[in-house]
C-alpha cells in the first residue's frame, strides 16, 4: 500500500511540474486577447439609410441628396469596434519577435465589416441605400491587422503582412477630435485620415514596415508590393515618416506615393445589382502636424494634408483587376486629371477634470477643380466641419462621451442641385477597452 502511495505521489508531482512549466510558458509568451465594443445612440441629418457592415455605418462628411433624418444606434462613436490577438517573445539580447490579428466587427449587427458589401448595395439604382463611401475592411477575417515581424532595441522594428498606413498611425495622436469614428471627419474618412487620398490604402496588404526610434526622433519606411502578375510595379505603395517628439511638444510628417490605386464605387446602372466599379489612379500625399501641451490639461493641434490623385501608370483589363470587396468589378475607369484636395485644421482638447475632457476640432477641406474629360470639368469647393466631443471616464477601460459634428459645403463643386450644403450627426455613445 505503501509503494502505491508512493508511486501516486510520484506521478501527481510528475503532472504538477508539467502543468507549471506549461503555464509559465504561456505567460512568458506574452499572448494577449483585446478589444473595443463602442455604440453612439444618435441623428445624422441627412442619410440615405445605415448599414450593418460598414465600419462607420453612418457618413455625414460627403454631401449627398437624402432628403431626410436617421436616427438609431451607430457603431464606434469613438472608435471602431473590433478583437485582436496580439503576441511578443523575448528572444534574448533585446531582440523580440511579435505578431498581431485584428478583426473589425459591427457592434450594433455583429458582422464582420465588409466596405465592399456597403458600397455594392448602392449598385443597381439611383437611389442610394445608403452614404456608405469604399474602405480598407472589406469582409477578411483580419481586416484591421495581421502582421507577424521583429524588433531590437537599437535597430528598430520590422513588420510584414498587412498593417496600417504610417498616416493612420500618426493621426490617431495628432486628430484634434479624438480620431473619433463617427464626430471627426479625419477618423471617419480612410480618404484624409490614413489612406493618403484613397481610403482602400488606410491597410496595405503584402507591405514591409520598418520603424526606428534614435533619442527624440522617429522614422520609418513601408512599402507594399504590387499585387499584378509580370509588373512588380502595378499598385505599389510607399510611405516614408520623419518625426520629432520631446515631452509637451510634437511634429510629424508623412510622404506617400502609390502606383494605380483602386478605388471602388457604385454602379449606378440599373441592371448591375451587387456590382461595383473601380477607378485606377496614381496618388501623392503629404502630411504635417503638430501638437504642443501648453498647461498639465490643455494641448493644442494642428495639422495640414495634401493629395493629388493622378492618371495610372498602367492601363487594366476588368478581367486584370481582382475581385474588389468580394463583389463583382463590372467596369474600371481611370483617372482623367489631376485631382487635389488640402485640408488644414487646428483645435485641441482639455480637461475640465481628471476624468471629463473636452475636445473641438475645425477643418477646412479644399478641393480643387480638375478636368473629368476632354470637355467637361469639376469646379472647387469648400467642406468646413466643426466637431465637439465630451468624453468622461468611468474608469481605463470604460467611458461616456456626447459628441456634435456639423458640415457646410460652400463653392462650385457643392452647387448641384438636390444635394445639401450642410449636414451633422449628434449622439452620446459608451466604449468599453478589454
């Protein structure tokens, strides 16, 4: 009886060594699973309707000819609701190896955010469904992230797979509205606030990103391979990012340049139901920005941005193009002329107490006219967006906020009969971090 008892507590020893060397591997692995669940209860003063699967579900930054009110529960006031899983192992000799998978979902339907699927169920008619523009989340299991990569302490990091646009990451500390998803147009638009003038470039598939950071200074390179069989040059993308933080005060630039971009729309015809076309161009942009803590509560930011989108390097065939947003291309144009848009803004944030912060950003979006043929032009216009946030802290995780956007369209380019010249959106969301 003895014996036995011996040979038991052997093996319970055994099973406990196992199990403890287990579990100090999976902590030192350092595999951690994170979120965001966000929903605004609000109004957008004119929309076509809302949509179960676009990141933002509402648009009031595009001027449109809706005629009425939508009222309801939004998805990512403050931001986009999503899940990740993100790991980091200490390789020895300051040298880690990390990775990240992120999905973007709807916190008021559930689904996956698909941009493509929003855009395609305008297809088939005049009449919008809804205002929902293209994007970089298109229905892909990770649409947000999925990148596996390296870093040292001296040499920097090296990403590769899908990750975000050096101007994305930027923006989201140098936004004056808080990068807000639904009251900030540079957090609700992928086109000025990470994709460099094309929303489809916020994430950039197949890219390598490098970033280092020497004393004050960081900087970085990405660049996406082009994704077209015998031209390793078609739908390139490069980005590079210079900056200088020191404490109070911060300044950031970003340059970009891409090679025949796809933008993806609607197609209006009434017989193309579930399609969507794909306009080809080249773009350039460049970003500045600045921020300066000027007491312990108040900082202040500004910002200017620039991009041109440009005739393609390279002419496509539909049957060249992939399947954009898993629907069908049913056609694909290219850009006639160069097209410019700048927009500058100024503004910042306070807070009133530890816990309550008060935010207000103006914005002022120019575009140019530009040729859209050989006999017909666009002329240029003004969009000016003032944005009002309050945002209260329950605890680190878990905030409310009230939020007020309101946009005027002014010049030419808004002259159009039927479309608005203004519009806003106003709600009061809660956000939860996990």
């Amino acid at each position: 009886m003895r014996m036995k008892i011996k040979h038991l507590a052997l093996v319970l020893t055994g099973v406990y060594g196992a199990l403890a060397s287990h579990l100090a591997w999976a902590d030192d692995s350092g595999i951690t699973l994170y979120g965001i669940i966000d929903v605004v209860a609000g109004r957008v003063g004119h929309q076509a309707g809302t949509s179960g699967v676009a990141p933002g579900t509402v648009n009031s930054y595009t001027a449109n000819t809706a005629p009425n009110a939508v009222n309801g529960l939004f998805n990512g006031g403050m931001q986009g609701s999503r899940w990740g899983v993100r790991g980091n192992e200490d390789l020895g000799g300051g040298l880690n190896a990390f990775f990240t998978l992120e999905d973007g979902f709807s916190s008021v339907s559930g689904n996956i955010v698909n941009s493509g699927a929003a855009v395609a169920a305008n297809s088939g008619s005049k009449t919008p469904v809804n205002n929902i523009t293209g994007g970089s989340m298109n229905g892909q299991l990770f649409n947000r992230q999925a990148f596996v990569g390296l870093s040292d302490r001296s040499l920097g990091s090296l990403a590769v797979g899908r990750t975000y646009n050096p101007t994305y990451d930027v923006l989201q500390n140098y936004d004056p509205a808080q990068y807000s998803n639904t009251f900030s147009p540079i957090g609700h638009s992928g086109t000025w606030g990470g994709g460099g003038g094309v929303s489809e470039n916020s994430r950039l598939d197949n890219s390598v990103r490098y970033t280092n950071k020497v004393d004050r200074f960081n900087f970085g390179y990405t660049h996406k391979f082009g994704g077209q069989a015998g031209n390793f040059k078609a739908q390139t993308f490069d980005a590079l990012s210079l900056g200088y933080e020191a404490g109070d005060f911060g300044i950031q630039a970003v340059a970009e340049a891409g090679r025949d971009s796809v933008v993806v729309t609607p197609n209006t015809a009434a017989t193309a139901a579930g399609t969507v076309t794909a306009t080809v161009s080249n773009v350039e942009a460049f970003l500045l920005v600045g921020r300066y803590k000027a007491t312990t509560d108040l900082t202040l930011k500004v910002g200017f941005q620039t991009y041109t989108l440009k005739p393609p390097s390279d002419v496509y065939a539909v049957a060249s193009l992939p399947s954009a947003d898993g629907q069908t291309v049913s056609s694909v144009a290219s850009t006639y002329a160069n097209q410019t848009t700048r927009m500058v803004w100024l503004g910042g944030d306070y807070f009133i107490t530890p816990a309550l912060n008060l935010a207000l950003g103006l914005y002022d979006i120019h575009s140019d006219g530009y040729a859209t043929s050989a006999t017909k032009s666009s002329a240029a216009g003004d969009q000016y967006v003032a944005s009002l946030i309050l945002d209260y802290n329950l605890s680190k995780r878990s905030d409310v906020y009230a939020g007020l956007s309101s946009s005027s369209y002014t010049g030419q380019k808004f002259s159009v009969a039927g479309d608005n010249t203004s519009n806003y959106v106003v709600g009061v969301g809660i956000r939860h971090k996990f």
